[in-house]
C-alpha cells in the first residue's frame, strides 16, 4: 500500500500539471461516469493530502466563494484514497519532481515522457504498461490502458486512476469531515498542533503502540514499513501499551515521522537506516533491499545488536522488530 510521502508526491505532479488549468474528466471503465461528469469542464484549484487521502479541488472559474478548506476553496472536491492496489499514471508533458522517482532533469520547455506511474513505487510506463524511459512524444491524449476509474486531461497532460479503494466527489464540508476524523498529518496538521493532537491520541489507549501507529485516526500516513522503521529507532518495544509510552518518547516518533515523510517526499523513496553515510545512501537509492533496518530482514542479524529481526502478525499486517534492542 502506498504510504503518506507518495500521496504528498502525487500532489506535487497535479500541483505542477494541473492546478489553474481546465480539466475534462470521464471514466473509461464507466464506473465513476456520474461523478466524472460533475467535474468535467472545471478549473482544478488546489492538490492537497491528509496522509493517505488525496483531494483534488475543482471550481468553474478558477475561484469559488466558499470558505476555504486545507487552504483552497474550492466548490467540489475529488476524494482518492488509493488502498492496496490503486495507482496513478501521468502521461504526455509531465513535470519532473527532482530528485525522486524516476525524474529527469529538464530545461526549458517540459520534457515529454510517455508516462510516469505514481502508487506504491514510481517508474516511467508507455501506453501498454512496458517499463521504458523514453523522451519521443507519442499520440496524445493515449488511448486508456486496462481498468481506468477516471481520466482528467488537460491539453498538455493526462492522469488515470486505476484501481482505487475509493474515488468520489465530495463538498468541502466532506471533506473537512474526513480530515478531523483523521489522525493528524506533518504536512497538513503541522507544528505544535499536530504533535499535541499525536501524543494525546497515542497514550491514551492502552492497545499496542505497534497497531496505533498503523491506525489512521492516531496519525495520517504510517503504513508497515514506517511502523516498524519507526519503533526500531526509537527502540521501543511494539507491542508496548500506547498508555505506557511515556508522553516525550511519544512526542520524538512525531519528530522523527516529520523528518521521515519529509526525506520520502522529497526523494521519492523510503529511506530509513540512521547508519548510512553518503556513499551507503547512494546505494540505497539504488537498493531496496539497502533502505530498512528491519522491515523485510525477518531472520537476518540486527544492525544494532545482532539479533535476529523477528517477524510476527498484529493487527493483519507483518511486523518486523528487533527483541534484543526493542525493550
């Protein structure tokens, strides 16, 4: 499942692509007409995220009188939640977001790429889904590949979503709804507000803070990777109660989640071993199996203490600590 920084990316490229331009919306695969069809023809005003939630702002003329909500005002509002599976794949001119994913660097006017696929991961795709990195312009707008939920389309850009959990057109009042429902996220809940509302949230439950980590009402973003990178550097024990996590241990996970999401929005990766130096992040940047401490090193020693990783299930989800160093 994608996690908080790629959802934070996705918002740059419609930052970058969409946002003040007119934007046609359909659905190819039909399921999401209805919804297509109240945004079709409208100015996109805003890209925002609240951790794995997208919401992409739509008025008929580039303004609309409503108070404004995750700072944009806008009349409707395009819910995306992309869950195990779903992705988005941008095509035609597309702005790179240096220096992660797969961007490359451009001068001038935009380089035309045939696509860049945004989810779990970042690649660059063509028209039938082959991983290729190319610069020649094909036909555009392509035609839709698969099971395409919604298109939106400018005269220069095409994004289609595929496989979402959920896609929708919401009020403003929707969304202001989903977000203080939501545990708070750095990016849109920032500052002392955010960490206050993080560690009341946390320590005052007594369920493991391993599983409260994963719960998007206790935080926004955190997904398996980032739970158990999370409690590895911090040295906490994941099956510790939320309420014996002492409030200042509490408020240095938001730090540290801060800092986290914000090194993967900016290099598109997740990132997490505190041991690397400049040269061993390169590496990482170039392998995944080079990034984690402990997250998919089930059985192999520790690189703290030695320890065998340990690998276990909470919640549903695969959870990956150390017993020697996490106590």
């Amino acid at each position: 499942m994608p996690e908080g920084h790629t959802v934070h990316r996705i918002v740059r490229q419609f930052e970058a692509d969409f946002v003040g331009r007119r934007v046609g919306a359909s659905s190819p695969q039909g399921r999401f007409a209805d919804g297509a069809a109240l945004l079709d023809g409208l100015v996109m005003v805003g890209s925002r995220a609240h951790g794995k939630h997208l919401f992409l702002g739509f008025a008929a003329d580039g303004a609309a009188d409503v108070e404004p909500v995750l700072g944009v005002a806008a009349e409707r509002w395009l819910r995306v939640h992309l869950g195990l599976y779903g992705a988005w794949d941008f095509h035609g001119q597309v702005s790179p977001l240096l220096p992660g994913g797969d961007a490359t660097a451009s001068l001038g006017a935009p380089r035309v790429r045939r696509g860049v696929r945004m989810g779990e991961g970042e690649r660059s795709i063509d028209a039938d889904d082959a991983e290729r990195a190319i610069d020649e312009p094909d036909a555009f707008p392509p035609d839709p590949v698969g099971q395409v939920r919604v298109r939106l389309l400018t005269d220069a850009t095409a994004a289609d979503l595929r496989g979402p959990t959920a896609c929708v057109v919401v009020t403003p009042d929707e969304v202001r709804a989903v977000v203080d429902a939501a545990g708070p996220d750095p990016r849109s809940t920032p500052g002392a507000e955010g960490e206050e509302r993080f560690v009341e949230r946390l320590t005052r439950r007594r369920v493991a803070v391993g599983q409260l980590l994963m719960d998007q009402a206790v935080v926004s973003g955190i997904g398996n990777i980032y739970r158990a990178e999370m409690l590895f550097r911090a040295r906490l024990d994941p099956y510790t109660p939320g309420s014996s996590v002492p409030a200042e241990v509490a408020r240095e996970l938001w730090r540290d989640w801060e800092v986290l999401l914000d090194d993967g929005i900016r290099t598109g990766v997740m990132i997490t071993r505190e041991d690397l130096d400049d040269e061993g992040r390169r590496a990482a940047l170039a392998d995944r199996s080079q990034r984690h401490a402990v997250y998919g090193r089930a059985g192999e020693p520790c690189l703290r203490c030695g320890t065998p990783v340990a690998l276990a299930e909470m919640a549903g989800r695969k959870l990956y600590w150390c017993p020697g160093c996490q106590v």
